[in-house]
C-alpha cells in the first residue's frame, strides 16, 4: 500500500430513492443494483478503492438498504492486521437532527462527527452508481500536489453530452474558476477549457478534499448537495479547487437505458469495460455455485454468470446473471437476466405445479426480446415480451415500460402465453 493513501478516508454515497432507475429500485438500493450477471454496483467503487490503497471505507446509506447492507458486511472483511474496514453509516435520526439526508452535503454534514474519526488528512467522496477504474492514488497525489482544498474528477465532453451534466471552467493551470449545473445547449459558448472536439469539462460526481476544507464547507454553507451549493461556494471563496482529468471509460447507470446498454455493451468481443482484468479484478461476493450447465443450445454473445442451467434454449447479445434457468425452446435476444438468489428444492418445484406457478426462470417456448428481468422472476410457457420503443412508460402488476425497455420486476410472474 502506498503510504500516504493510508490517511485517504473514502466515503461511497448509497443515493437517494433512485427513481430514474425504478422499478430496479423498487426493493433495493441503486448500489445494490446487479451489474454483468455477477456484480453489484457498489463493488465498483469499493474495488477501485482497495486496488488504490485505501482501505477505509465509509458508505452512506437510507433509503431501501438492507440488501446493500447485506451485501457489504458479507463481502468485505479485512483481516485484524490490515486496519481495513468497510463501515455502514445509516441516516438516523439524533438529539440534533430529525431528519433525514437531504442531498449528499447534508448526508456528511449530519455524520461530521464520524467523518473526523479516522482523523483523515483527505476524504474521498464517491458515487455508488458509477462504473470506470480509477487509481485514486493518482488523483490524490494530483490534489496534494497543487495543495487544492477540492479536487474534482473531470471528463472531457462535446456538446452534445455537456448540456446534461455539470460543466466546470478551468484555467490552464487546472483551477477551476467557474461552475455551472447542466447549462442549456445555446449557452454552452465560454465554457471550453481544452481543444479538440471535446472541449468541455464535466464533473464525474467524484471529489478529494482536505479534511479542514470539507468540515469548513459543510459547518458554514447551508446548502444540502455538492454540484448545487457546496462546490459553487468554494469556488466564489477563492478556495483552491483544481480539475483532475480522467480520459479513461466512465459510465453513470442512473437510468434503465443506461443500466441496459451498459450491460449489454458488456456482451460485445471488445467490451468498453473488461471484468476480465487480470490487473485490477472488481470484487464481489465469494459464490460457491456449481459451473454453468448447457444442454445442446446456441449462444452467441452471452455473457453466462455461474449456477445457471441452459436447455436447448438459443441466447444471443445478452447478459444472464447468476443461477439462471432457460427451458427448452426458448429465444432470448438483447436480453438482461439477473437470474435468482436461490436454487428451486425438489419440493418447491412440486409446490409450483401445485399452486399453477411458473418455475423460477424462462419457461419453454417463450420469446424475450430487449428486455430486463430482474431477480427471482417466473415467467411461463410459451410467453413473448418484445421491444416497445417509442410507447409511453408503463407499469403494471407484471411488468414496467421505461425508455421502451420492457423490466419484469423482482419476483415477477408471468403467466404461461403471456403477450407484452
């Protein structure tokens, strides 16, 4: 470990209700959402982390948690003589605050007393729906460097990205001298910090501060969100706050397209993001499941995650996530299966046919095209779900519409020539 990231505290924000990504986020939180069949989307800040040499971890959590909490304190346990730890903060309610986070400042305002714990000399604050690989020792050792009180991860955009994002003005030394939130497109002109065809610089949601600075910043401004009030703020008080460019691949997954392209990008020969990394693996909970089984099936593009059973289905660009089961016939096309979080008994297979309940997974005959399944759904024989582009958002007892993406929700069933 690289001795001055030991003083590096990290805090990984658990967002809010997620509702850009619902109905992924109807019984989970958005960094517990599954990514490529294996992950969750809090495994990729915490790798990055500990890949970075920072091994104390703090992530802020409320709405929707318990299986973010589950996954983290099974998964990340350092041994007694690493002084490593991933901690959970909850939003609780105290003798000085009755309320809840109201934005990611007020989420560390109200746990200003922990933060200052570690006694950190920099605290890293990270997003817990963001997928890239990033050393952060390099950025911390950039901050350090131009002795910034802020330090903001930037990426290059071109005008047509810039308008959805937070635009950053920086001079050519790094400093950054002005911010604006999302600026309309026919007022992008001025905003240019580099050349080329990306010109513009935006925030990527990721900061290093000085551990002064933030408790300063968070005591004396009263606005609850970071790109809204507390970066503004350090820059118009003639703070230190410098740009940190990353050319490196960056996603947000803060919708259901982007959660849909981004795994089905992950199917391609030369994927923009390798889980295959032999340098720099993402970590993710220790699974003993048995190898894939497939039966006489054509699959072509799939990424395939272990436990699953596969008979004489055809899979073609599609993601199929861990203890999967696809029947005899089946077509899935452009397909994201997060699969289950448990095997069928002999006995619960006999208590379906009892009660008329398709089994876990994609029954015989059935037709699934551009779609998600999330975990622990049934769907029958014999039952087509088809792209729905273009039509209105959605949502039903079986199955949601957002962005022309059909989402059977979690513990779905979908009943035997079923047409959506």
């Amino acid at each position: 470990m690289l001795s001055f990231m030991k003083d590096v505290l990290a805090v990984i924000m658990g967002g809010g209700a997620g509702t850009r990504l619902y109905p992924l986020t109807k019984l989970r939180a958005k960094p517990a959402v599954p990514l490529a069949g294996h992950y969750r989307l809090i495994d990729i800040p915490i790798s990055n982390c500990i890949h970075s040499g920072i091994n104390r971890m703090y992530v802020l959590t409320q709405f929707n948690s318990v299986s973010l909490h589950r996954h983290v304190t099974r998964t990340y346990q350092f041994d007694n003589f690493s002084e490593g730890w991933v901690r959970i903060l909850a939003a609780e309610q105290t003798p000085v605050s009755k309320s809840w986070y109201q934005g990611t400042a007020d989420a560390l305002r109200k746990q200003l007393f922990q933060l200052q714990v570690p006694k950190p000399r920099d605290v890293l604050i990270l997003a817990g729906d963001h997928l890239y690989r990033m050393d952060y020792a390099d950025f911390v050792r950039f901050h350090s460097v131009n002795e910034a009180d802020l330090s903001i991860a930037v990426k290059p955009v071109g005008a047509a990205d810039a308008p959805g994002l937070g635009i950053l003005k920086a001079d050519s030394e790094g400093r950054i001298v002005d911010f604006v939130e999302k600026p309309p497109a026919d007022q992008l002109d001025g905003w240019e910090s580099i050349e080329g065809d990306k010109p513009y610089l935006a925030s990527m949601g990721i900061y290093v501060f000085r551990t002064p600075a933030l408790i300063q910043l968070l005591r004396n401004e009263t606005g609850s969100d970071f790109g809204k009030h507390i970066i503004p703020a350090a820059i118009e008080k003639g703070r230190r706050v410098y740009a940190y460019r990353f050319d490196g691949y960056w996603e947000d997954i803060g919708t259901i397209k982007a959660f849909y392209d981004v795994n089905l990008a992950m199917t391609r020969p030369d994927p923009p993001f390798d889980f295959f990394s032999a340098e720099w693996p993402i970590y993710t909970r220790s699974r003993y499941l048995p190898g894939s089984r497939v039966i006489d099936s054509n699959l072509m593009r799939v990424l395939l995650a272990p436990g699953c059973i596969i008979n004489r289905a055809t899979i073609a660009d599609s993601v199929v996530g861990l203890r999967s089961t696809v029947n005899a016939g089946a077509h899935l096309h452009r397909v994201v299966m997060m699969g289950a979080d448990d095997f069928e008994s002999v006995a619960e297979v006999e208590e379906n046919r009892r009660m008329g309940l398709p089994d876990l997974g994609v029954g015989a005959g059935s037709v699934i095209e551009n779609a998600i399944l999330d975990k622990g759904v049934r769907i029958g024989r014999n039952v087509v779900i088809r792209n729905h582009a273009g039509a209105e958002d959605e949502e039903t007892d079986t199955y949601v519409i957002r962005d022309g993406i059909v989402v059977v929700p979690k513990g779905a069933v979908v009943p035997d020539n079923t047409v959506i």
